[in-house]
C-alpha cells in the first residue's frame, strides 16, 4: 500500500473512531490497532495528532513498502503532529 493511501485509511478510521469519543469531555481515548491514543478537545472539536500509521522507512525499509507500526503499551498522547517530512 502507498504510503499516501495508508495515511488516508488512518485519517477515515479516526473520523470513524472520533464520534464514540467526544462523548467524553476530557482528553478522548481511543484504541487503533497499535494501542490506545489519548487526543484532546478544543473548541468542540476532537483531535489526535501525530499518530505513526507505518514503521519508520530507514535502514532495511528504505525504499520499501510501508510496513505496520510497532505496538506500544499504555495510552500514547497524540496532541501534537509529529514532525514534518523532509
């Protein structure tokens, strides 16, 4: 899968995802694949930010499909972006 086409599928399932979410008033929890993420609510609007879709392309996956993204433990806070391509 291109790895635009993997970002869109993690933008559809968080919009997918975020209505279950702002039923709660502070910082929404939800589970993706990889673990839970915790985003925020400002304005009435939900938001998680800089949540990784694929495996860091280095080393052995330079030039290669994106691959999934590491599990983690815990609730990872996405409140902000991550940082930008070069």
């Amino acid at each position: 899968m291109k790895a635009w086409a993997a970002a869109l599928v993690c933008g559809v399932a968080a919009c997918a995802l975020a209505p279950r979410a702002m039923a709660q008033t502070n910082a929404p929890v939800v589970a993706t694949r990889s673990g839970q993420v915790q985003g925020a609510i400002e304005d009435g609007v939900a938001s998680w930010k800089g949540i990784p879709f694929a495996a860091p392309t280095v080393g052995p996956l330079r030039w290669q499909a994106p691959q999934p993204a590491a599990d983690w433990q815990g609730i990872r806070p996405a409140l902000q972006y991550s940082h930008d391509c070069m």
